[in-house]
C-alpha cells in the first residue's frame, strides 16, 4: 500500500474576499483528495510569528501579517498518496504570474503574497503546521468510497 499522507492548506484573506473558496476546495475534490479536517479563523500574532517565523526577519514581515489578519482564513487538512507533492502542483508556485495556467495561483494570482492559498512544503513542515492549526480531535479518519476508482487497486493495497 502506499503511504497516504496529510498537508495543510490555509486559504488565504485574497482568496476569501474575492469569493474564491468554493473554486479552490473544488479543485482538490475534484482531483480526489479527501479533506480531514476544515475550519475557518482569524490569525493571531502570536500564530503568525510561528508559522512564519523562517521570514521574520524580512522586510515584508509587517505587511504579510497584516494581510493575513486582514479577514479570516480557512484551514484544511488534505489526505491522499503522495498528497504534498500533489497539492503543490495543484497550487502552482509562490508568485502566482509565475504560475501555469490551471494552477490555482495560475489562475487566480498576480502576486506573490497574495497568492490565495498556503500549501505545506515536505512531509516535517507539514506535520508542524497541521498539529499548529489543528487539535487532534479536529481532524478526522473515514474511509472515502471512490478512492479504488481515483488511485486504482495497486496504490492501495
């Protein structure tokens, strides 16, 4: 069987204000991940210190938390083979006028702050970001019925 993974995905301000959400879960539905967990919230300090504290140090820091307070986001948790990898192609690249056509930041971004989603990197920032947004008891097993048509027999058994 092959390893299923989870990452997180944060729906960004730009996205929600532009009324984007629903075209966004729908392209990860559609490519047959499972959602294990979904939720909406307003950033804190605090959490936004955490999350990017990588770039804390650069001169945009101010500004890009000011955008990601600047209305609520919605937090997924994502579920399927080889799902980072996929969810990374599913968004495109950072700067969205970098991004394929097709892509969610190909499609809906100019910019690169905002670019609409945050898509976990690797498996470890992944695990971190998921138990930093996420109680366990927010997060959710269940079997999904199409998964022998999405990843056929082989993948998962």
């Amino acid at each position: 069987m092959s390893k299923l993974e989870r990452t997180l995905i944060i729906v960004k301000p730009d996205a929600l204000q532009r009324s984007l959400l629903g075209r966004i879960i729908t392209r990860f539905e559609e490519k047959g991940l499972k959602i294990a967990g979904m939720k909406m919230g307003f950033l804190s300090d605090d959490l936004l210190n955490e999350h990017y504290s990588h770039i804390a140090d650069k001169p945009f820091f101010g500004d890009l938390k000011n955008f990601m307070k600047s209305s609520p986001v919605v937090f997924m948790v994502l579920e399927g083979v080889e799902v980072i990898e996929t969810v990374r192609i599913i968004v495109g690249p950072t700067k969205g006028r970098s991004a394929d056509a097709g892509s969610v930041r190909g499609d809906f971004s100019m910019s690169n702050s905002n670019n609409v989603v945050h898509a976990s990197d690797s498996l470890e920032t992944a695990v971190k970001e998921i138990k930093r947004f996420f109680k366990t008891e927010e997060l959710y097993n269940y079997k999904k019925d199409d998964w022998n048509w999405v990843y056929g027999t082989d993948e998962l058994n």
